[in-house]
C-alpha cells in the first residue's frame, strides 16, 4: 500500500483530507515543526507528502528545503 504523509496544523481540513485518503493509502499525520517531520520522513518513509498550509501561520523554511 501506498503511503502518504500529511504535514500541516492538525485542524479540520487535515483531518478531512487524511480521512478522504484513508483505506486508499496508508496516512501518517504530521505537525508542520521542522524536526517532526524530518524524522517522521525517516521512520514513516512516504511516498508522497502533502503540505497543506491552511490554518498554517508561519511555515518554517527549512521544510521546503529539507524536500529539494
């Protein structure tokens, strides 16, 4: 199975996404904090990850460069 992480503030939308990809995918939810998902990427190892900034304030830059 597939497996999807999805990284972001743990609010509504996060949740109706990772339920929308739930028995589809295998879901791992993470906090948008940059050494959460860092290791959570090492343990989980996804492939493929969705940031979603709703409800995100600031997004720590290190995040976007830690996947290019």
């Amino acid at each position: 199975m597939k497996r999807i992480l999805v990284i972001g503030e743990l609010n509504q939308t996060v949740s109706n996404i990772n339920r929308s990809l739930n028995g589809k995918f295998e879901t791992q939810l993470c906090m948008d904090s940059y050494e959460r998902v860092r290791g959570m990427t090492r343990v989980f190892q996804p492939h493929m990850i969705i940031l979603c900034l709703a409800g995100v304030g600031e997004l720590d830059d290190r995040i976007l460069e830690f996947f290019c």
